[in-house]
C-alpha cells in the first residue's frame, strides 16, 4: 500500500464510550493515521460515559466538505443515538460509502447508525450483545464476531473489542506488517474473549470502608488508553475515581495526542487519602517522577501498606528510583523492562504482590483494571465486568 498519508475522522457526542474512542484515536495515529476527532454537539468538549471529559480537534459543522479515508463510529449512549441524528454526520457517511471508502463502527453505532442509514443491506455485521436484534433488523446477517468486514464496512462489538478492531482498520489503511507492528507495541491479547488472569503473589487484602477511593493522576504525554481504561472500569464497577492532572491546567494531551479533562489538580487532593493510587504510563510517568507531591503520596501509601499500582514505564520511572519495588515482583512495558532489578516476572502481563500491581501496556489496560476490580470486590465482579464490556 502507498505510503501516503491516510486520513481518519472519529466524531463524538455527549455519551460516547470513552474507551472505544480513544483506544480508537491512539491506535489509529500510531499506526500512521492523521486522526480528526470532531464534535457533533455545539462545543469541542464533550461529557463522555462514565464522568469522563473528552475535547476534540473541531466541530462536525466545520469540516462537512472534508475528505477522509475512513469514518469510524465510537458507541456508548446517548452518544449512539446523537450520532444517528446527526445529519451532516448521515450525508458524510453516505457519501462515504457512495464513493467506496472505509466506514466502520462499534458497540451500538453499527445498528443505530449504519443499519439505520441503510449501509447495512447485504451485509455481515457485528454489534453489542444488546443490539444485536435491531442490527439484525437492519442487515443481511448478524453475526457475533468481535470484529467483521464485509466489503468496506468493519463493525466491532464494545469496549473490550476496540483494540482488535482498532488494529484491523489500521490494517485495512496500511496493510498487515504496520498492524502487526502496532499490535505488537500495545501488546494485544494473544486470547481475546478468554477469560481474563493475572499473576498473583503474596495474596493480601485490599481493605476499604462503603467504596473505595481511587486516585488516578494524569500528565502531559500520559497513555490516553491506559488512564481511561482504569477510570472507565473502576467507575463502572463503582468506585469513586478522581482524575487528577499534574501542573496548572485539568485539560491535559496525551502520548498520541487525544485531549482529556481531569476533575481536579493533584494539589487539591495531595492531602487525602486514598484506598488505591494507580498510575498510567506513556512518557507522562517520567512526569510523575518529577512531581514530588505525587511521589510523597506514593510513600505514605506504601508506609501505611496501602495498595498503589502502576502499568507501561510508571513501575521504572516512579516506583523502581523511589524504592516503591523494593521486595516486589512487577512487570513493566518490554521497552523497558531491562531497568527492573528484579525480571523474574517481566513477560507477565498484570502482576499483583501483595500491594502492588504493576501492569505493560495499552493492550493489558483492561485486564489491569479487572484485576483491581477483583482485588476490592472479587472475582464474580469482575467477570461480571469483563463480560460486559467483551474483555
């Protein structure tokens, strides 16, 4: 395939699935994707599912004559439905398909959207369990893949699914050696839709009292899949997640880009106390490091035998330097994994010693926080989780 770049446009609405847009966003720009993330409400910031805040590159309005390669639809409600009626979205998509490009979708956007459009007629396609009726409806067959093509439509089920399905539109654009590159460096599932494990060691007891309180910090360069993957699950698991930004300002851009709010500054909040502090990787955890009040936190939780976690390069970054490992087995993103002293468990993919978890990448996000789901609440809960979110 010509190496020219390829062109991606992901709307979002109030309501759209965090996880499946930016693990969307992420994926497709590693692999090479000029992604434009538009609103299709009033405002570039959006309130996602699950309390998350989302800002994107443009409005809809302001670039309906645009040209992409490939649109691709995120779930999540009532971001599905805004998106279905959403009209200059409906002509641009049609349009789309007119011309023989790439359109997709995911979670519930296949049958609201797509089948609602009538793009679906003679085609396979996959959706959300629950909507699995209405696309039936709107398409030749409904078929429970996690990720199908049918000409140039790719439809996917949820948010468990998006990393697969992310990876089989990169490989549409760019051909399979840069999708089995980016596969690759996200770590993918070599199993999907097993049920899930981690590696546990030293069992102990994560203690809270009514639910627990969970702290995860974001910075500039931050791992956009990983922090929202933790905030995603936890909060649907309902724990009480705070979104805490490092510096001056609670709007913070990612390692590849995606633009995300916090709730608060981590000075508001770097006198409390937590049940759990965990930190997403990306280059953002070499600014975690940096940040002393965030690193003071980290030793208060340890000293009080506290749980505190850490997934991609935060376990070499912030807890190997401050002695946050010391007597602990962890693993860390493969880039990296050479500066652990300790390398016993480094090709596991989430790991829990006592305390501590520590997990590798992007592609290990969702089983990451599954396991801290099954930490504070067991393990019932969180197949409970995992099965609906298609992990």
């Amino acid at each position: 395939m010509a190496p020219s770049t390829k062109t991606v446009l992901i709307p979002i609405a109030h309501g759209t699935e965090p996880l499946e847009a930016v693990a969307m966003i992420t994926t497709l720009r590693r692999g090479g994707a000029d992604v434009t993330v538009a609103s299709v409400e009033a405002q570039v910031g959006v309130d996602a599912c699950h309390g998350i805040k989302m800002v994107a590159d443009t409005l809809l309005s302001d670039i309906t004559d645009s040209i992409f390669d490939l649109i691709v639809l995120p779930g999540g409600l009532p971001g599905g439905e805004t998106l279905k009626n959403c009209k200059p979205l409906e002509n641009m998509v049609k349009k789309q398909d007119t011309d023989g490009r790439l359109n997709a979708a995911i979670c519930c956007a296949p049958a609201l959207a797509l089948g609602t459009w009538g793009l679906l007629q003679g085609k396979k396609a996959t959706g959300y369990p629950v909507f699995m009726e209405k696309l039936a409806a709107t398409c030749a067959t409904a078929v429970e893949s996690r990720v199908q093509i049918d000409g140039r439509i790719v439809t996917s089920r949820g948010p468990g699914t998006t990393i697969e399905f992310s990876i089989t539109l990169v490989e549409q654009l760019f051909g399979k050696e840069k999708a089995d590159e980016v596969s690759s460096i996200l770590l993918v599932r070599p199993n999907p839709g097993e049920e899930f494990t981690f590696t546990e060691l030293n069992k102990t007891e994560w203690l809270f009292e009514d639910t627990p309180q969970i702290l995860v910090p974001i910075a500039e360069d931050s791992e956009e899949t990983e922090a929202i993957a933790l905030v995603d699950i936890l909060r649907r698991a309902k724990a009480n997640v705070v979104i805490a930004a490092i510096g001056n300002s609670l709007e913070v851009v990612g390692s590849c880009k995606a633009k995300l709010v916090a709730d608060v500054l981590l000075d508001e909040v770097s006198e409390k106390s937590f049940d759990l502090i965990v930190l997403p990787g990306g280059n953002g955890a070499q600014r975690f490091a940096s940040c002393e009040k965030l690193v003071n936190m980290l030793k208060k939780q340890a000293e009080a035998n506290k749980p505190y976690g850490g997934i991609c390069k935060s376990p070499v970054y912030v807890f190997e330097p401050n002695g946050l490992l010391k007597g602990k087995k962890a693993t860390t993103h493969p880039r990296v994994s050479n500066e652990l002293s300790d390398q016993s468990h480094i090709e596991d993919r989430v790991v829990v010693d006592g305390n501590v978890i520590t997990s590798r990448a992007p592609g290990t996000a969702m089983e990451f926080s599954l396991a801290i789901v099954e930490k504070f609440y067991g393990r019932e809960k969180a197949l409970q989780l995992a099965k609906a979110t298609l992990v």
